[in-house]
C-alpha cells in the first residue's frame, strides 16, 4: 500500500510498500491490509502504526479522516509527529493534541458566549 499522511498545510509523509497500518478511531483500534476492501474512518488523537519491509514505525497524529481506495491510504489530520520513540509519543498526544482540544473547547464558549451578548444587544436597539 501507499500511504500518505496530509497536515493542512503540507505533505507530512508519503510512504510506498506500507504491509499494514494501524490507527485509532472512535470506535477502537482500526487495522488495515493491503487487500482490504475500501474505506474510510474517522480518526482521534493516537498512535498510527505502520510496517514496512525496514521494519514498524510510529507516529502521533491528532483528529481526522483516513481514506482508503485500492492501494492508496490517505490520512489527513490537523497535526502528526514522527521520528521519537513510542512512550514519548503517547506523551507528546497528551500534553500537545488533548490539551489543544480543551484550549479549543473553552475558546469556542467563550465565543458563544459573545454571540449571544452580541444578538441581544442588536434585539434590544430593533425594539428601540
């Protein structure tokens, strides 16, 4: 398989001869073979797992979709890390993708919060 791991802004990774992949979805631990019928599969922040003939390779990827069609696997996602050992990379989706989430959780209320002030002022100037 071909896998090709997109951030918003660039190409993170683009591997070929992929034997399986490995990822997290809502629904639990998701696995792909190369004959595996075509897919796609919400992803949450975790550990993707991939093997290839040089042997297993990790890296930490944040939300997003993953898409499979014949042998090309696309994984987009809002940020993915590589290149450190497994155990840290548990740590960094903790302290950097789920803190994010939180951070991203209050400033969406925070937002409503002034949409709703703003919609009823402009109530209070229509009755005027």
């Amino acid at each position: 398989m071909n896998l090709k791991i997109l951030l918003p802004f660039k190409v993170f990774a683009d591997i070929n001869n992929v034997i399986s992949i490995i990822m997290e979805t809502s629904e639990g631990s998701f696995g792909l073979l190369p004959h595996r019928l075509d897919c796609v599969a919400a992803l949450v922040p975790g550990i993707l797992t991939y093997e290839t003939e040089s042997g297993t390779h990790y890296l930490a990827i944040d939300e997003g979709v993953l898409v499979k069609t014949d042998q090309q696997v696309l994984v987009s996602v809002r940020n993915a890390i590589g290149g450190a050992d497994l155990g840290k990379l548990h740590e960094l989706i903790e302290k950097e993708f789920l803190s994010l989430h939180e951070s991203e959780t209050s400033l969406r209320s925070v937002m409503s919060k002034i949409e709703v002030g703003f919609m009823f002022t402009l109530e209070k100037f229509r009755k005027q």
